[in-house]
C-alpha cells in the first residue's frame, strides 16, 4: 500500500509541475525495475547464496559514492573478492 500511495502523490507533483511525460516515463522505470527485482530475486538469492558460501560474510559490499549534483548515495554490490586480497591495496 506504501508503493501505491507513493506513486499517487509522484503522479499528484507531476501533475502540478504539467511535465507528464517525464512522469510517466519515470513510472515506467520504476515498474521496470520493480518487475525486474521480481523475476531475478531466485538468482539474486542463488548469488546470494554462493557469495556466503565461498567467500563468508557479509555477502554484498556497500560504497557511498558521488551521485547527480554531488549528492552522495549507497550503491550495494555482491561481494567478490576475499578480505584478504583487498587488504593489499
């Protein structure tokens, strides 16, 4: 329900600021994406598991970088290398 009214009140801003097409092109991208998570989390999942597996814990690796404008954002990734190998460097 948290989704549903948060598209609801995107769609009420878009409406206001009268630019609809990049509003629906934004909705679009969201339920892509939202689309996507779905059908992958299985692979997600299996990725998940194999990461924990072989290389231990903690499975993803997070990273604050400079977003649009230089506003910082977390991207999360699936670790790759052991602690070990990234120690050297």
């Amino acid at each position: 329900m948290a989704v549903i009214s948060r598209i609801l009140s995107y769609l009420a801003i878009i409406e206001r600021k009268g630019n609809v097409r990049a509003g629906i092109k934004r909705l679009i991208d969201i339920a892509t994406v939202f689309l996507c998570a779905v059908i992958l989390s299985p692979l997600f999942l299996l990725v998940a598991l194999i990461v924990r597996f072989s290389l231990g814990s903690p499975v993803l690796f997070c990273q604050v970088r400079p977003g649009l404008g230089g506003k910082p954002f977390t991207i999360y990734k699936f670790r790759t290398m052991n602690v070990s190998r990234g120690r050297g460097t």
